[in-house]
C-alpha cells in the first residue's frame, strides 16, 4: 500500500481519484490547492504525488520543481490537446516522474 497525496482544484476529480486509488489499497490524502499540498506533503511523507498543472494561484510546475527531488511526482493536464503537449514536456524538464493528459475538447453531452 502507497501512501498517495493528490493534488487537484476539481473536487470532483479529487472524488473520484480517492476513490479509485483507495479501492486499490491505497492511503490517499487529498488537496484543492498547491499549498496545501506542500503542506501535506511536509506532514504525511506519501510515497508520491499526483498534481494537477493547471491550478489558481500557483501551478502545477511549481509544485514538481520543490517535490521533485523528495518524492515521484506525476503531473496531469486536462487543460486540452493544444496546450498539454507543451505542458507536459515541461513537467518532464521541471522533473515529474510521469505525465498524463486528458483532452476533454471533444466530450459529446
């Protein structure tokens, strides 16, 4: 079992990230913003972090750049297909472990 913080502005995708996560035995804490985060990182030590890129007031990379040498970062975009590339390559060079984009452009209602 992975002790597992996320990091994430979407109360929903934090929602269903616990879910999943903790359904596979994982210990997950959760976050809606960068600081906290970093707060939680300080008292928890999970063994990786998953953060959104594209978050209010301080972004994702920020969080990679003071993590990356501690922890395995993984760094996730649904900021769509045009600007992901170019963000996840960036999270790559500021030292994320892995990336993974969604691009919900396309989403039928």
């Amino acid at each position: 079992m992975a002790r597992i913080l996320v990091i994430d502005d979407e109360a929903e995708l934090l929602a269903v990230l616990r879910d999943i996560l903790t359904k596979a035995g994982h210990q997950v804490f959760l976050a809606s913003s960068p600081g906290q985060g970093l707060a939680l990182y300080r008292t928890r030590r999970p063994d990786l972090v998953i953060t959104d890129i594209f978050i209010p007031d301080v972004d994702g990379l920020a969080v990679i750049r003071e993590l990356h040498r501690q922890v395995k970062v993984i760094a996730m975009s649904g900021g769509g297909a045009a600007a992901q590339t170019d963000i996840l390559e960036d999270a790559t060079g500021f030292g994320a472990w892995r990336t993974h984009g969604w691009d919900f452009s396309d989403r039928r209602v």
